[in-house]
C-alpha cells in the first residue's frame, strides 16, 4: 500500500514538473496542431467511393466532410490535395500534408510510414468482408491525433 502512495506521489510531482517546464503531453515535435489550429488543415484524399469523390468545383464525400468540420473545429481552413495513396503519404512524410483521408482501412500498409487513428467507422469491401475505417498523421504528432480522434469519436456520438 505504501509503495502505491510513493509511485502516485512521484508520478504527480513528475507531471506538476514537465507542466513547469511548457512540455505537454501527448506532443507534436513539428507542431502540427499549432499549426492547423486559426490556420489552415492540409488535408489528402484519395477517390474512393462514398469516402472522397472528385467533383466539379472541388471535392465530396464523407471523409471530406468530417475533414471540413474538424478543420472548423480549429478554426482553420481546409485545402484539399487529391492524389493516389502512395503519393499522399510521401506527401505527409515530407511534412506536407497534415492528414490523409478516404475510406483507408485499419489494415492499410502504411502503418510504418503514418500515424494511424482509431476505426471511426465500418464499410464493407468489394469482397463482402467488413472494414474499419481510419485516417493517417503524420508519425509523432501524437497531440494532433489525439485532437482528431477526440472529434472523430464526438462526431460519432452526434
């Protein structure tokens, strides 16, 4: 019982310390909810069925519309960059792309190359299995994926 006591003590006066130091947690080392939040979400898309169709005058679907509403949520503008999945995520290793969207499943191959959220939602694959859906970030950003699946999961409770 006393060593419970001890690693609460010493794990709250470690958090009152980092909190006196600026060091948040969860961090983003390039700052990229800074960055978004008053700014602007770059977000990629891919064509994919209900997910992101390209359109005339711009972009639709379901993840352009939840990408549209989390960037209001930060009060930011959203610019859109359309493209096959490999060359988005090269595009959000270089840092130039803040999220990529578009119906990606929970088994996509670029789970070493991204930041992968949690399944916000199901879809149903031309083979009739079922899929959870997630959305990419760039590796490390760990307060900006946070910020996103917290909207993720109240969106869905919506």
């Amino acid at each position: 019982m006393l060593s419970r006591r001890i690693t609460g003590s010493l794990a709250a006066s470690l958090a009152l310390l980092l909190a006196g130091c600026g060091i948040q947690i969860p961090a983003d080392p390039d700052g990229t909810l800074e960055h978004v939040r008053g700014g602007t979400l770059r977000a990629g898309v891919s064509p994919n069925g209900e997910w992101a169709r390209v359109e005339e005058g711009g972009v639709a679907g379901t993840d352009v519309e939840r990408l549209r509403a989390f960037a209001a949520s930060l009060d930011a503008d959203v610019e859109f960059t359309v493209g096959s999945e490999e060359a988005l995520v090269r595009t959000l290793k270089d840092g130039d792309l803040d999220v990529v969207a578009a119906g990606i499943t929970d088994t996509t191959p670029w789970t070493t190359d991204a930041g992968v959220t949690r399944p916000y939602a199901e879809a149903m694959l031309p083979d009739g299995s079922n899929a959870s859906i997630v959305m990419l970030v760039p590796l490390g950003e760990n307060a900006f994926l946070s910020r996103l699946e917290t909207f993720l999961v109240e969106e869905d409770a919506r």
